[in-house]
C-alpha cells in the first residue's frame, strides 16, 4: 500500500475474506472515507469484510468538487458495490448523503442488497432551491462565515477536519487575521450542492423501491439533515421490510464519529446479525 493510499481520505477495505457477509460503506457530501472507518473496524472486528468507497470529485481539491456530479458519486457508490460481488451477503452504510445513495443501489439491486442502514440521511436540502436558481451566475459559498470561531466546539471541528491532511496543524484562534483567512478559504462550490440537491430529490422519489430490510439512525440535534427527514424517511419506505428508526440524543450530523458513535456501531452490527438469524420477523417496524 502506497502512502497515498494509507491516508485519512482513501478509500479502505478491512476485514477477512474468507466470510459470507460484507458491507459497503459510503460517506458524505463533502466528506472523506475517514468518516466511515470508525464504523468500519467495528464491522471488521464482527467478521464482516468492508470497503469504504470515495466518492468521484472528493478528496482531489475543490475545482475537481465543483465538477462532479450525482450520476458521478453513484458511479462511485456502484463501483463500490461491484467490489464485494463475491459475498453472499451484502449489506450498505451510508451516512448524510452516502444515506441517500444507499438507499438508491437497495432500489436499483434488490437482489443483491440484504440491508441498508442510513444514517443522517436527508430527504430535502433546506433551501435547497436557492442553489438550483443561483448555481448558473454563483459559483462559491462560504460555510464558515458565520460560525462563532470562540466556541470551542467550533474550533474543535475546524481544527479536526484540518488534521485530516496535516494531522500535527495547530491553529491560532485568537489571531483574527487566521480566523479570517479560515472563513474565506473554505468554500463549497454552488454547482456541487444543486447536484446535491437533485440526487435527494431523486432519493426521495425513488423510496418506494427500497425492499430490504433497514435501519435508519438519525440525532434528535441533527443541524445539517433535521430530523424531520428521518421522520419521511421512514415513513416514504414503504416496502422496506422490516425496518427500524433509531433515534440519538447527544450527536450531530457526523454521528460515526460523535459521542454516541459507539451506538451507532453497535445498532449497525446488530443489524446485520439479526437480518441474517433464520426466523428473523419479516414485516417488524419499529421506532426507538
């Protein structure tokens, strides 16, 4: 393995091959295979292979973000699917938008997907519009600008998405003139959230396809994806079977890696065991 290749934002497989069961694990807009690879030792540590996808445009610098598009990321999650062919059970995890694209390979290959779990997983972009009017004449918008850079939450995360690439960054939070150049040099490019936008769009028509059993995992202080959506979610799956809305209390978006992250873990890998038991119920819904 390349040094590349061993870093925070490349894709990952863990586990043993030798076993019947596997689960592709896909991430979200704007975020990095690393998300998803605390879920994925805990799979592994189960007996259960996992490849972590990357998505198209992500990880390869910004202009390579603002390219890509919705056909593009589920090229991805697709490719990602066809790594774990050879297992006889397959099940995918998809946090925010890794969620919707989830849901999306569950309707298209109902026979290959024995599970989906979708984890903070939107089902509208609240206001959403706003990038499909303005994506043609804006081409960046700027996240950070209005966040609180003296909380220390904040610093927190601005501090942890920095050591992703440069994992022994410090940063200077009372220098305003950092602060400043923090704000104006994290940008999102317009283009990239109206494709965003238009694949949960696309999700949310598609949910009646969804046959396989799931488990939706969603934070009751969810900022980015409100939990109005996993509410929908639920309720728009109507033939997913059985399924099962798992509600959290001291998380936020990224909940693979938040405070209750160790009960995501463990809602995913108990899961899968059951879906798996012989006799297990085949039209339980349940809400936690």
């Amino acid at each position: 393995m390349t040094q590349q290749e061993n870093t925070p934002l490349a894709p990952f497989t863990l586990g043993q091959e030798e076993t019947d069961t596997a689960c592709l694990l896909i991430h979200g807009f704007g975020g990095t295979p690393s998300e998803m690879r605390g879920l994925g030792e805990a799979l592994a540590a189960q007996g259960i292979r996992v490849h972590g996808v990357r998505l198209a445009g992500h990880c390869e610098g910004e202009e390579a973000f603002a390219c890509a598009t919705r056909k593009q990321w589920l090229a991805s999650a697709e490719a990602g699917l066809m790594q774990l062919e050879g297992y006889r059970h397959v099940f995918i995890a998809g946090l925010s938008m890794g969620g919707v694209l989830s849901l999306l390979l569950a309707g298209y290959h109902p026979e290959r997907v024995a599970g989906v779990i979708a984890m903070s997983t939107p089902t509208r972009i609240a206001s959403g519009w706003l990038a499909v009017l303005a994506h043609p004449f804006i081409r960046w918008y700027y996240p950070l600008k209005q966040l609180d850079f003296n909380n220390p939450l904040v610093q927190q995360e601005i501090l942890r998405q920095r050591r992703l690439t440069e994992p022994e960054a410090t940063i200077d939070f009372s220098n305003p003139e950092i602060v400043a150049a923090i704000k104006s040099g994290v940008r999102v490019s317009v283009s990239a959230i109206n494709q965003l936008v238009r694949l949960v769009d696309e999700g949310r028509a598609r949910l009646n396809r969804v046959r396989s059993p799931l488990l939706i995992i969603h934070s009751k202080g969810d900022k980015t994806a409100a939990p109005a959506c996993a509410e929908e979610l639920y309720s728009l799956t109507t033939n997913a079977s059985p399924k099962t809305l798992h509600w959290l209390e001291k998380s936020d978006h990224v909940i693979t890696e938040g405070p209750e992250r160790e009960e995501v873990y463990r809602l995913a890998t108990s899961f899968m065991h059951d879906t798996l038991r012989p006799g297990m119920a085949s039209s339980t819904c349940s809400k936690t």
